[in-house]
C-alpha cells in the first residue's frame, strides 16, 4: 500500500456522465463540472435516493436551465433499489430534493430522454470506450444494472469517482452505513466488485473532516448571481438541518458532500493523500448491512480496487465552489 501525495496535472478535456439523486449536494456538484472549461457534460442519469427520482428529473432539469445547459441529456432511470421494493428518501433536503421551493424556476420537462438510464450509460460508454470519467452522487442502483448488462462496461470507462461508503464504521443513515450504500447495499456490492478502471471513492466520514463554515457559504451565496441564488434558495432546509444538529452561529459545518467528490476528479490537483485499498460493502451484518469494509492491512489478500481519498485542499475547494456560482 503507497500513499500519495503529489499532485496530478488536470486534464485538457474530461468527458464526463454524472449519476445523481439530486439533493442539494448534488446541484452544488454538477453545477461544479457545469463551470469547469474542462469538463464535457455528455448526460446525466436519475436515480431515486434522497427523492423520488421524478423529482431527481425535475431537479435536474431546473439546475441546467440556471445554467442555461439544457442541451445537455438527462435520462431517468430506477425508482427503486435493486432488492428492496420500499422506496426510502432522506427529506433532509426537503421532500422533492431541492428545498420544496418548485416555483423558483419551472423546468422543461419535455426535455427529458425517453431512453433508460441504464441503456443510456452502456450506450455512452460504449460510444466512448477509454474516455469517460463518471461520477456517481447518489445510490449506485443505475450504474449496478449497466455493469450487469455489460459486464465488460467497468474496463471501457476511463475512471470511475464514487461519493459514498464510509472508512470510519460510523453511519450517517444507518448504525454503520452511509446513505448512497444504505440506501442500495447490494448495488454498491455489484460495483466494487466489477471494478477495473480506477476507481476513486470520496467516503462521507472524509467529507465531514473538510466541511466548510455556514459564514462561507452565505458570503458565496450572497453575491447576487442567478445561479447563487437560485442555490440559496433551494439551500435553506439543508443549512437549518446543520444549524440543529451542530448549533446556530458564523462557524457551524456546512456540509456538501457530493460537491468534494466531483472537485476530486474536476481538480486532481485538490486532493491532497490518497491510498488504494480493497474495499468491499457488508451485506449480512444485523447491525453492519452497508458498511463499507477496508482492508486495512490486506489481510484478505485481493488487489486494491479503489483509491480513498484522505485529505483535501480547502483552498482549492472553496476557489472551485466559488467559480461555480459566478
């Protein structure tokens, strides 16, 4: 196991498929690869998790008229997880994923793909073998069900960045899982278990070691543009959550999850450690179901399928998130 800390040149051009439950976290991510000139948006894919996923289509669709991006596709695709008919959401971010503020801005919803997600992610990468980085935001429900239809779709993409699981066995949604895995534990199971292209997972537990402050985030959100506020707005139920759980004032954490995953593939250069790990996702555990389990110290003896993320450029976080907004 080597640990790395240099940092890597950025790409010239990143052709780039987002998976997503969109959530707040997650607008602030894709409006983070929207404002990067090196990024190359060729899709993004619906999948319920922190709403159902007619509203993860909605919102999608409301960010990119923000942005004024709604050529770019967007696909809807699993309403539930792979095993469980129950459909669960976090209401965290509201009951439709953005705050329940849904006359902020009214979205083109003839604008969605009558075409699968799922068939749309063979599609694309097939399209473009070697050359696409996707970035899961959400439950890896869509992007299971692609590798089992293709199985040879994990050697086709170019990379692979994961925003989910956790390294420390303490859970955000369950007793020792975090949200995007709990959410479908055998649909995380599936894909750390195909991978073969490099795979980078930004777990929660890292998230929450580089929060940024609710002064930052107002000062960034104040500047008066369309898309900050079209970003406050939808952001006042998640900032109220985090004034309830770690206390009102200018240094209570603000938290935005997806937005570190994205940054880690959009600027390499943000990431500064790193180790690759085998890593898999506990299924019979009574108390562990959806728990990320690392080997550590590789008593399991299997090859190193991902490269976990441990220490993040602040500066570089807070530049990026900045520009996204301008």
């Amino acid at each position: 196991m080597r640990k790395h800390t240099t940092r890597l040149a950025m790409p010239d051009k990143i052709r780039m498929l987002i998976d997503c439950d969109a959530g707040v976290d997650d607008a602030e991510a894709v409006a983070v690869a929207l404002s990067n000139q090196h990024v190359e948006v060729l899709g993004i894919t619906c999948v319920n998790g922190t709403t159902e996923v007619k509203n993860v289509c909605r919102n999608v669709l409301r960010l990119l008229k923000v942005y004024d991006r709604e050529q770019i596709p967007v696909f809807e695709g699993c309403a539930t997880p792979l095993l469980n008919t129950k459909v669960l959401t976090d209401e965290i971010h509201g009951k439709d994923g953005f705050g329940d503020v849904p006359d902020l801005v009214d979205p083109n919803m003839s604008l969605l793909k009558s075409e699968h997600a799922v068939n749309a992610i063979v599609r694309i990468v097939n399209e473009y073998q070697g050359e696409i980085s996707m970035v899961t935001l959400g439950p890896l429900t869509n992007v299971a069900m692609a590798m089992r239809m293709d199985p040879d779709l994990p050697k086709k993409l170019k990379d692979l960045t994961i925003m989910g699981g956790n390294s420390n066995a303490k859970g955000n949604f369950t007793v020792s899982g975090e949200f995007n895995f709990a959410m479908d534990p055998e649909a995380a199971h599936i894909v750390l278990n195909s991978i073969e292209s490099p795979a980078t997972i930004v777990t929660s537990d890292v998230c929450e070691e580089h929060p940024l402050t609710q002064s930052w985030f107002g000062k960034r959100l104040a500047i008066g543009s369309e898309k900050a506020n079209f970003l406050k707005a939808i952001s006042k139920k998640l900032e109220s959550f985090f004034y309830k759980i770690y206390g009102k004032g200018p240094d209570c954490p603000y938290l935005s999850w997806d937005s570190l995953a994205m940054i880690a593939r959009v600027r390499s250069d943000a990431v500064l450690e790193s180790e690759r790990f085998y890593a898999n996702v506990e299924l019979d555990g009574k108390l562990t179901r959806a728990q990320m389990i690392i080997d550590w110290r590789g008593s399991l003896g299997k090859q190193a399928n991902v490269n976990i993320v441990k220490k993040l450029d602040m500066n570089i976080i807070q530049e990026t998130m900045l520009n996204s907004v301008m």
